[in-house]
C-alpha cells in the first residue's frame, strides 16, 4: 500500500507541493540538468514529502536554491548562478528584440496603412505588418518549444508518465491574442493620429 502511495504520490500531491514540483522543475530545466535527472529529483522531493509530511520550504528551502544544489551536484558550473543571471542569457535577449521588433513592425504597418505611406525601410505597409506577426507569432512557439524539449523528456521513473505540468489551456489563445491585440491597439492608433 505505501509503495503504491509512493508511485502516485507526484500525481496526487497538494497545491502547495505541486507548485513547488513545478517550480523546481522549471529551475532545474533552466539550468540545463538533463530531463532524466529532473525527473529523479521531482520524484525524490515528492516521495519524501509525502512520507514525512513536511512542506517543500521545510524539507529544501527554496526551489531556486535547491535546483541550485542538484545541479551543482552534478558538477554544473552554473549552479549557483542566480536565477536573474540566468534569465539574461542570449535566449532571453532574442525574445526581448525580437518581440520589441515584431511589435515595431506591427505598429509601423498599421500606422503606414492608416496613412497610406511606406513602412520601414520603404517596405510596403501590408509587408511590415505581416513580418510583426509573423515574428511575434514565432516567438510565442518557440517558447512553447523551448520548455518542452521532445529530445530530452522528464518522465517520472516510477511510472514512466511525463512529469512537465501540462499546457495551461490560456497558453495558445494568449499566443493568439497578443499579435492580435497589438494589431488592434496599432489600427486604433494610426486612425486616431491620421490626418482630418
């Protein structure tokens, strides 16, 4: 009875624990520690939790910190990076500028539109427009993409089940809404500014 308590007990964790699962996981993605790692560390901090009754924060400190520790077990020499450190790498910078210029593009299209000149660079309102949505677009699959790495999957190994939290349902209409909203909120800007 308890080892199958064990086995399940990833899966029937509480809000709390859960949380802290999912925020561990991620830390430890962040660092790159390999899936297979990530998932014997989610699974060691789950059966202990739901063996001694203790709250993650007791039993390990904070996530951040924690991943931390395992991955400098594993010998990363980027373990003890703090997490804002991390989230300034080049990927950070990429969707940075390339969100700030898909949304150039969009509004520039738009506005160009509205007004009937050329976008940037010469380059034809209609054209400007569907390079912002297309970069903005891009980027909202791609980071879909990069936090579920198909190579490199965290499969508890207990059951085999795939321990990333799943999509949050909100995920792919935001995706759609963003460019959508920005080409809305271009529109309304160029009409308003257009000549009498």
């Amino acid at each position: 009875m308890m080892s199958e308590l064990n086995r399940d007990s990833y899966e029937t964790s509480t809000g709390q624990e859960q949380a802290y699962l999912n925020e561990l996981l991620l830390a430890l993605r962040m660092r790159g520690v390999p899936g297979p790692r990530i998932a014997e560390a989610v699974a060691e901090v789950s059966a202990h939790l739901s063996e001694t009754g203790e709250t993650p924060q007791e039993a390990f400190g904070p996530a951040q910190a924690y991943a931390g520790e395992v991955a400098g077990a594993l010998g990363d020499r980027d373990a003890h990076t703090p997490f804002w450190r991390a989230a300034l790498s080049w990927i950070s910078a990429v969707y940075g500028v390339g969100g700030a210029l898909g949304a150039w593009l969009v509004i520039d299209g738009a506005r160009a539109s509205a007004t009937a000149e050329r976008g940037v660079g010469g380059l034809p309102a209609m054209v400007c427009l569907a390079m912002g949505l297309a970069i903005l677009l891009a980027l909202g699959v791609g980071l879909v993409r990069l936090t579920r790495k198909r190579d490199d999957q965290i499969l508890d190994p207990r059951s085999g089940a795939n321990m990333a939290p799943p999509l949050p349902r909100w995920v792919v209409p935001l995706m759609l809404t963003v460019p959508i909203l920005v080409l809305v909120i271009a529109v309304v800007i160029s009409l308003t500014a257009r000549p009498g």
